[in-house]
C-alpha cells in the first residue's frame, strides 16, 4: 500500500513539473485585430493605344498609408520620469489655568486644599513625509495597421507583436491616433506622434512569475489588511 501512494505522488509530481515547463504562447487581442482593406469593384478593361486603365504607375506619390488597412510603423520612443515628494509638520499647544475662587473673600476650601482651582495643558505634534520616484523606458517597433480614416484625415492605427520565447512569452500592443504630416517619407512615425496612444507591454510565462508575488503575498499586502 505504501508503495503504491509513493507512485502516485512521484506520478504527480512528474506531471506537475511538466505542466510547469510547458511554454506560454501569447494570445492575440481581438481589439488590435488588424483591419482589412475596404473592398473596391474591379475597374473595366478598355484597351487603349497608349494607356490601360487600372495599370498606371504613380511616379511622384510616396508610399505612405493613407487608407483603411494600409500598414505603418510606429518607432517606440517612450520614456517617463515622475518624482513626488511632500512634507507635512503640524503642531497646537493649548493650556488652560484658571485660579482658585474666592467666596466673601476667602477661597473655597476643603481639609485645608483648594478644590475649585483647575489647570488644563494639551499639545499636539504631527510629521508626515513621503517621497516616490518612477522611471520607465520602452525603444523598437511595430507595424501596425490603419483601422479607420476620420473625416479630417487622421488615421486611427492599431496593431500589436506578439513573441514566444522558450521560458515564456511577450505581447506589445498599441492604438491610437496620427496625423498623416507626421508620417515620414518611409512610412514610420514616433511614438510621441500618436494622440491618445494607448500602449500595453507585458508578458506571461517562467519569467513574468518570477517577478510577480504569489496569491497570499498578494492576500496579506491588500488594503484590508490592518496590520
């Protein structure tokens, strides 16, 4: 009987590891789905002498997205720095003394001491600091497609990377808005160029895990917690 729980639990154990190595693959986001061309009706074949329609050749337009499903590159430039820091220092004194009455002009007494004189002091300190400090850094590319074309000529863009390395898995994903002066002559424009970016970077797998706190870690540094 011992034997054969031993086998079940190294059993487990073995199925358990290798649930563990299993890879990550990153999942593709539904929202940054690219977005096909609008479908256009063929042009009508006419033989002409010279020129055939649907076969010219732009000579002097350059190769920037301007349509609905054309792609374009978006350079990732992002870098913020945040630094808060703030000090509060408070302090109140009160006291209170009020002497010992007199009654037809002796003071009242009981056993020989004073019983209606009083004296009240009270102070109050209060110091508070704190200080927080931020930086993050995000550089490389990603192409992305044009979702939609707003009637002032901006583009509304959206796309993501997806990458799955060995121990895990990676997944950029951006959307926003560009106007089409911002995009250079080889079809790339900055990040810092996109209005309402919206910028996702992270990752799931060994390494993700590692850097994350486990369920009761979490538990015990909620905001509940009282201690």
């Amino acid at each position: 009987m011992n034997e054969t729980i031993k086998s079940l639990l190294f059993s487990g154990l073995l199925l358990g590891s290798a649930g563990c190595s299993t890879t990550h693959h990153a999942v593709s986001d539904p929202e940054y789905a690219p977005v096909r061309p609008l479908s256009v009706k063929p042009l009508p074949v006419s033989d002409g002498s010279i020129y055939r329609a649907g076969f010219g050749v732009a000579l002097f337009e350059d190769t920037k997205a301007v349509h609905v499903g054309d792609i374009i590159t978006i350079i990732l430039r992002e870098q913020t720095n945040a630094s808060k820091k703030a000090s509060t220092t408070t302090a109140k004194e009160s006291a209170v003394d009020m002497a010992t009455p007199t009654l037809f002009g002796a003071g009242v007494k009981y056993r020989g001491q004073d019983i209606l004189s009083a004296s009240i002091d009270a102070k109050r300190d209060f110091k508070g600091e704190g200080d927080s400090t931020q930086s993050n850094s995000l550089t490389g590319q990603i192409s992305v497609t044009v979702a939609d074309v707003l009637p002032n000529g901006n583009l509304v863009v959206r796309g993501e990377k997806l990458l799955t390395l060995n121990q895990g898995s990676e997944h950029i994903r951006i959307s926003g808005i560009v106007r089409p002066t911002d995009i250079s002559p080889d079809n790339t424009v900055l990040s810092s160029q996109v209005a309402n970016a919206r910028i996702i970077y992270g990752g799931q797998g060994v390494l993700a895990e590692a850097n994350s706190k486990g369920w009761l870690q979490r538990l015990f540094d909620g905001s509940w917690w009282p201690f």
